[in-house]
C-alpha cells in the first residue's frame, strides 16, 4: 500500500533449531545468572508442538501463543513454576539481546521472545504490589497470515489483555516489513506497560494508543534515509469493560487495515480507510457520506455499477494518504473510534489482502454461515475465500496480495 504511495510480516527464515538448545555459549556473554535462568526456561519449555510453531516462524507463533503454547503452559505449570520470579525479572530487552548475542537472527529471536512474553506474563499468576489490576480475557482470539508477495504484514495479539492489531508495511517503502513488525512491538509493550499501571478509563486507553501511534510515527520517520524508508499501516483495538458491564471497542487507525464488528448478523466497518472516501470527508466535512462511498466500493462487483468518480477510487484504492512513518512534511492524524460491543459479537481486524478481494456482502456471509464457531475456524474460512477469488484472473477484486484477519469474539 502506499501513503499516495503503494502499499503492498515477517519471514520465516533462521526458525530451525529448536528453542532448547538456545545459549550453549552462555559462558563467554557474561550475563550471569538472568542468562542462566533463560537458558533453563526456553530448555524446559521444549516440546514437539513448540518447536514446530517455532520453526514455522513469527506468524505462526504469533498464533499459537493462544491456540497451541497457552495450553502447553497450563498443562506443565508445575515446571514452570519454579522460574515465575526469575522470569519477572528478565527485562524484555535483556532477553533479545541476549538471544541476539547468541548469533540468532532477528526473526528467530522475535519468535522467542514472544514465547517468553508468554511465560513471563501468564494470565493466571498473580500480581504482586500495589496499583497492578489485571483485566480478566474478555475475548477468543485467533489469526491466519499467508505471506504471498512482500511479506509486509504483522500483527499482535494478547488475549489475557483484550488487545490485538494488524499493520501492513507499505510496499513502496523500502522497510515497509520492519515498519509493520516495530508498530506490532511498541503496541505489544504499550498495553503490557498499561496493564501494569492499574485499571484505566476508556478514555485515557484512547489517548495512550492516540499518543503511542504518533511516537510510533516519528521513530519510523527519524529511523528513514534517503535510500530507506519505514511506512506502515496499522490498526489497533481494545476490549474494554466498564464498571456497569457495558463492553466498547477502542480504535486507533492509520492507513487501509480494517477493523469490522458483526453484530446481531449485521457487520459494520468501524474505521474509513484513508483513500479516496477520506478525502471526501476532508472536502467537505460529511463523513456520512464519505461511509456511504466507501460502502459503494467495498461490494462493487462490476465497473458498470459505479459512477465514473468511483471507477477513478476503486482503481487507485491501494493508495493511502497517511501511514505511520511517512513524511508529508505534517504529523500523522490517528483516527480513533469507540463502539459499543457485546457478549456474541465478532471483531476482526484486516489488512487489504482480505478485504479488497472479498465484498462486505461476502464477509458477513461467510460470519453468518459460520455463526457459532471459534475464531480459528472463522479465520480459515476468510482465508480459503480469498484463494477461491485470487484463481478467478478475471474478477474485478482480485488481488494477490499478503493477506492477515485476526478474529475476535467477544465473551
């Protein structure tokens, strides 16, 4: 995709040797006994479905840290349990650095980290000290993110914490993947910071996600060169639970990724992405407007159904107007929603290898004849519809494009 740039995750390459043997030279890093205490719990937390996620590379871990690691966790907590203080007091950054010392690539250490992200901040350990709440899971989650052309798309995703993003580097940046993957990092470290911090109002989570989206912004800008450049999109969301019960889904948004909620057996588009229809908002302050358009665009089937403007949009609907990192001599403008949700109701988040191809229409069909099932089961079937519409060279909406969703359903 591109910020009036074309935009187009994370390699799976360096994932072979399996997380146990990580730092058999230890000795000569002198990290003393936090190295140690590593060593044992990534030794201990082997196992045969662990060390496939892990060589399957970020993606897929990403994914198994809900569908296949948590339940390994739980199951061998006994283990584990030895090492919850010695855990705790391993900073996120002393462990990539170690992991990076141990001669392991980016991606790989990426995959550990977010497997030791897991240990160290498991749902059910309790807080010790004061001002430390934690917000019981108030969702299921689940992804699927094939890799079919840059490689451009991340994610995160943090059940215990009701938070979740996707973010699609934009593929006329030379850096467009490692934009996407820092944006789902800084994410990921601001909702742990948060949790940690006591409980927050609806209001001042919206700010901290407003805020971390522009200091995000400029890192990725100040990180660019006149040969290197960090662009991406990103569209983060946060479950958030009320003193009375009531449930409201917090959005912040840059970019063409997509955050959807279908309620009710009606799904509705909570962010506008910021192409064309934007524009019309800009043109005229009429964001209804702007919905409708965007609507127009999003189930056309056929050029003789649009007007001869909404030809010009959809043809150029890969072009996006902002992006985290780009630098139109402005700062970024963070557009941030707030929408009710309830017990039911499924979230997802996309990037636009999913929903340019596939219709609104088509999207709540396939949520309607898959009501009732868990959101891994969900998220494949976007995914087969997608590859169904990519065969057909001659429809409209195709577009062979990396494709993420990460499906949510609210508890």
């Amino acid at each position: 995709m591109s910020a009036e740039t074309n935009k187009s995750d994370m390699s799976s390459k360096d994932l072979a040797k399996p997380a146990g043997v990580v730092g058999e030279t230890d000795e000569n890093q002198g990290h003393g006994r936090k190295g140690d205490a590593i060593i044992e719990i990534l030794s201990e937390v082997e196992s045969p479905a662990m060390v496939t996620a892990i060589s399957e590379g970020m993606d897929l871990i990403r994914s198994g840290l809900d569908k296949v690691a948590r339940d390994f966790f739980r199951g061998d907590v006994k283990k584990l349990g030895k090492h919850k203080k010695q855990v705790a007091d391993i900073t996120r950054q002393e462990l990539y650095g170690f992991l990076l010392g141990q001669g392991l690539g980016e991606n790989r250490a990426d995959a550990i980290l977010s497997l030791y992200l897991m240990v160290a901040d498991d749902p059910d350990r309790k807080n010790e000290g004061k001002g430390k709440e934690r917000t019981g899971a108030m969702t299921e989650m689940a992804v699927e993110c094939e890799n079919v052309r840059h490689g451009d798309d991340a994610y995160f995703m943090l059940p215990d914490k009701n938070a979740f993003g996707v973010f699609d580097g934009v593929s006329a940046a030379t850096k467009g993947a490692e934009a996407a993957r820092i944006t789902a990092t800084r994410a990921e470290e601001m909702f742990i910071a948060l949790q940690g911090s006591g409980q927050k109002t609806a209001e001042e989570i919206k700010r901290a996600i407003h805020d971390m989206l522009i200091q995000v912004s400029r890192e990725l800008a100040s990180l660019g060169t006149n040969h290197e450049t960090y662009q991406t999109t990103a569209s983060i969301a946060y479950i958030h639970e009320e003193k009375d019960g009531r449930k409201q889904i917090i959005v912040g948004n840059a970019g063409d990724s997509r955050v959807y909620v279908f309620r009710q057996g009606a799904l509705r588009q909570i962010t506008l992405d910021d192409g064309g229809a934007r524009m019309l908002v800009e043109a005229d302050g009429d964001e209804t407007r702007a919905r409708e358009v965007q609507s127009i665009l999003n189930n056309a089937v056929s050029v003789e159904s649009l007007t001869e403007e909404q030809q010009k949009m959809f043809r150029t609907r890969n072009r996006i107007h902002q992006a985290l990192g780009y630098d139109n001599g402005g700062e970024l403008v963070p557009r941030m929603y707030i929408a009710d949700v309830a017990g039911g109701d499924i979230v997802f988040v996309s990037s636009d290898g999913i929903h340019d191809p596939l219709t609104d229409n088509e999207m709540e069909e396939i949520l309607r004849g898959n009501k009732g099932k868990v959101p891994d089961e969900i998220a494949k079937k976007f995914i087969e519809a997608v590859r169904t519409r990519n065969q057909d060279d001659d429809h409209m909406r195709r577009k062979p494009d990396d494709r993420t969703i990460l499906v949510v359903r609210v508890q």
